[in-house]
C-alpha cells in the first residue's frame, strides 16, 4: 500500500495549491483564475470571478480543451474567458479558466495566454516540490529514523 500517492497524485491538491499561490499576484481589477479539476471541482483565485449561471459554460470550454482546441476562447456574462489544460508531471491535471471583466473578442488576448502559461509554470514547479516531498518521505521510511537525521 502506498500511503503517501493519494496525497501527492491527487489533482485536487495541486489545484488548490495552484490557486493559492497565483492569488498572490492577482491585482484588484485584472484577470482572475479559477482551476478545474479533472471531477468538475472549481477553485477560483478571486472573490470576483463569480460562476454563477456560467458552470455549463465553463464545463462546454473544458470540454473544448479536452477534444484538443486550446487555447479555447469565450465570454460569459460580462466576462472574456480563456480556457486551457492544466499539465503538471507530463499528466493532465485539469483546466485552467482566465477571466477579464468587460473585453472584446481579440482585446487581451496576449495578456490571457501568457497569464494561462505562467499558471501551468506554476503548477509544473508545485507538482515537482510534491514529488521531493514525496520522495523525502520514502528515504526517510526505508532508512532508520536515527540515520535520517545524519542525513539532513
């Protein structure tokens, strides 16, 4: 039994832990993310970014992404979405949705795909820091716990 695979294999961590970190470099009134994990559970970086009436939308953007169109672009609401995969691990780990209030159809464009870039960037090293983690742990268990201390 692998105790620890369900903990570092999970996609819904590493959403969570995605949206935690690109909170922090969201401004008040630019884009906002939200994550999907490969079940339909949504994370979203910002209070704002309401999905109200738009989860049927965002499922069909998903959807999109997954028959290979990506970037897949839309609009919900008052909102210019971007959607795409999320790939941490060379494994698919759910979507990424990017949001900008009040856009037309080619109006940020660039700003979304590169913002959608830096959240798989992101994602890439939380996935790698989980892996460490997870490889620390097993040395630590196959060797005596008095020689991992010499170890560290």
């Amino acid at each position: 039994m692998k105790i620890y695979d369900s903990l570092f294999g999970s996609s819904e961590m590493l959403c969570e832990q995605v949206v935690r970190h690109v909170r922090e470099g969201l401004v008040e009134d630019g884009p906002v993310v939200a994550v999907v994990d490969g079940k339909g559970g949504c994370w979203s970086a910002a209070e704002r970014f309401s999905l109200t009436g738009g989860e049927e939308a965002i499922s069909t953007l998903c959807g999109r992404v997954a028959d290979g169109w990506e970037p897949v672009r839309g609009k919900i609401g008052d909102w210019g979405i971007v959607a795409g995969e999320l790939r941490a691990g060379g494994r698919h780990q759910g979507y990424v949705v990017i949001g900008l209030a009040d856009v037309g159809e080619s109006g940020h464009e660039a700003v979304l795909e590169m913002l959608l870039n830096q959240v798989n960037t992101i994602a890439e090293l939380v996935y790698k820091n989980n892996q460490l983690h997870h490889h620390q742990l097993k040395s630590m268990s196959v060797i005596g716990p008095h020689e991992a201390s010499v170890v560290n």
